[in-house]
C-alpha cells in the first residue's frame, strides 16, 4: 500500500508542475515550456534533445508540443531508460562503442 499510495503523489506532482508549465491551458506544453519543466524534475537537456524527443514520443517530425501522456513516456522511456539521451542520440553512443569495440570489449 505504500508503493502505491507513493506512486499516486509522484503523479500528483507530475500533473501539478506539467499543468503549471501549460500556461495558456490547453493540455500540452510546447518545447520552452517541457525543457522548463524537465529542469524543473532535475534534467537539463539542451534545445535540440528536447525537440527529438519530442518527434520521438510524438510520432513524428514538426510536433512542436507534448501532452501529459507524452511527457510521461518521456519521464519512463527517455529519462529513466536512456539516461535522458533522445534515441538518435543513444544510438549514436551505441554505434561509437561498436566502433571502438574489439573482440567483444570496449577499448577506449
């Protein structure tokens, strides 16, 4: 029951600062607004992460907003699964390891 009465008051809290950066109220917020709002969680991300990730979890190019459900799968998938990278970025990390990797080991 702790788990869950927890994991309601992190929602609560998702939801209050999301709705605190939708300023003018119409449900999403745009890319000034999620880079304020991910500092606001303690991710810095530079403008052109923010706009990938928004593409990415928007399904497309030229979004230029994420609702609360997107900013959620960013939180889950983007931060929490790939240490805040936007996935062009953590393929571009994956393939310079491959790079640099012999025999299965990665050499620096």
């Amino acid at each position: 029951q702790f788990f869950e009465v927890y994991a309601d008051k992190v929602q609560q809290d998702l939801k209050r600062r999301f709705e605190e950066c939708d300023t003018n109220g119409d449900g999403t917020v745009a890319i000034d607004e999620l880079s304020e709002l991910l500092w606001s969680v303690g991710i810095t991300p530079f403008d052109a992460e923010v706009s990938d990730i928004i593409n990415e979890v928007s399904g497309g190019e030229g979004f230029q907003s994420v609702n609360m459900e997107q900013f959620k799968r960013i939180l889950n998938d983007v931060v929490l699964g790939r240490s805040g990278f936007s996935m062009r970025e953590a393929e571009r990390v994956r393939e310079a390891f491959r790079r640099h990797a012999q025999g299965g080991e990665v050499m620096f």
